[in-house]
C-alpha cells in the first residue's frame, strides 16, 4: 500500500500529465450504504460522534437542522446524516 506522502506525489504527477483533473473526480455515492445512527450502539456514537445516542436530537433541533440537505452535485441526504457526517469530521480522535 502506498504512504501518504507517495500517493500526493502520484496524484500530483497524474494532474500535470492530464490523466485526471480536479473537477472530473466521480464519487458514486449510490455504491454505500446510508448511515443510519439509530443502528449505531451508545459506546459508537460516543466514539465516532462525541455525543450520547440520545442527545442528537435535541442536538438536531437546538440547530435547527434541516429535514434534507441538497448538495452541489445533487445528491440528497437526511438531515440527521448530515449532522452526523458533521460531527464525525469535528471529532478529535
């Protein structure tokens, strides 16, 4: 497996060959499954999310998150996902 640092020097030599460009990258979001936290345990959500499975709701509504988020490409999440996506990239490890 490649080290950090040889993949950036492999995706930067792919970039200035033309082989791939930044706004091209395709992601198919349709091959993963959704998240679902109420299929998470009290000790994941703790982990993964740095809140107690009860409380992202009340986090959810203080927020006013909304029922669905739309983003740029089109795709469509709950908001509850989002929220969750949210504090999973803000948990320190």
């Amino acid at each position: 497996m490649a080290t950090f640092k040889e993949t950036g020097e492999i995706l930067l030599a792919s970039l200035s060959s033309n082989i791939v460009e930044d706004n091209n990258l395709e992601f198919p979001y349709y091959n993963y499954p959704s998240s679902n936290f109420q299929s998470k345990t009290e000790a994941e959500c703790r982990a993964k999310f740095s809140v107690e499975k009860q409380h992202i709701p009340v986090v959810e509504g203080i927020l006013q998150i909304p029922q669905f988020f739309v983003c740029d490409q089109g795709t469509v999440c709950e908001g509850t996902e989002g929220l969750c996506m949210l504090l999973k990239f803000t948990t320190v490890p």
